[in-house]
C-alpha cells in the first residue's frame, strides 16, 4: 500500500536528516512521474541530449526535474519498459546547462541502456 505522503525525516544510527520546508516537493514530483501524471515543462523540461545509438539520426533528450533549486536529470528507458532512471541531482543556481551534467547523464545512460548494469 502507498504512503499518502513521503518521510519528512530519517533517523540513522549516526544522524538524523530533515527536509526543509518545499525539500520535499521533488520527491512529490517523482511521485507524479511514476504515476503517469502529466507533468509541466516548467517542472519537468528537456534538457539536452542523449548519446546516439550507432545508426541513429538525432539524438532524444533527457529531461530534468526542476524544483529552484535542485535538478534532478532523468530519462525514460528504452531497454527497461516504463523505467524513467534518474541519473543525478544537482544544486542549480544558474541558469545553463554544464557539459559535465550532460556527461554524466551520457556516461550512466551509456552504462544501463547499453551496457545493462542497472545501477
């Protein structure tokens, strides 16, 4: 059964992690992804591209959840049906895409979709 709402806290056995007030809007966000709510361009933009498969024309893109000021960069499976992977989250106080993002989303886009490690 699903929780109505998502931990505000976690107690480990050497700290404990509180979420902030709106912190937990992200994870409301993946929530709404996995449910297969529509999701707003505003929160959920491309962007930017994928590496291409060997033969493919043009190249699709990977989206990102955006809650200012957090990215988490993301993409929807074409090997694993309806998986969406998140590759990484990011505080953005800027507006621009770094290339060391797009690398990363690259690199561990390279390592599920073409190499099948799945984490």
């Amino acid at each position: 059964m699903k929780n109505d709402k998502p931990k505000d806290s976690y107690k480990g056995s050497k700290f404990t992690v509180i979420h902030c007030k709106g912190a937990l809007e992200i994870i409301q966000q993946i929530e709404r992804l996995a449910d297969g709510q529509r999701m707003s361009r505003e929160n959920f933009p491309q962007e930017g591209d994928l590496p291409k498969r060997k033969g493919q024309q043009k190249a699709k893109k990977f989206n990102a959840l955006k809650r200012i000021p957090i990215r988490g960069y993301c993409w929807l499976s074409e090997t694993h049906k309806n998986t969406y992977f998140i590759s990484h989250y990011v505080y953005k106080n800027y507006d621009d895409l770094r290339e060391s993002d797009t690398n990363k989303v690259g690199a561990n886009w390279r390592r599920i979709e073409e190499n099948g490690d799945e984490r």
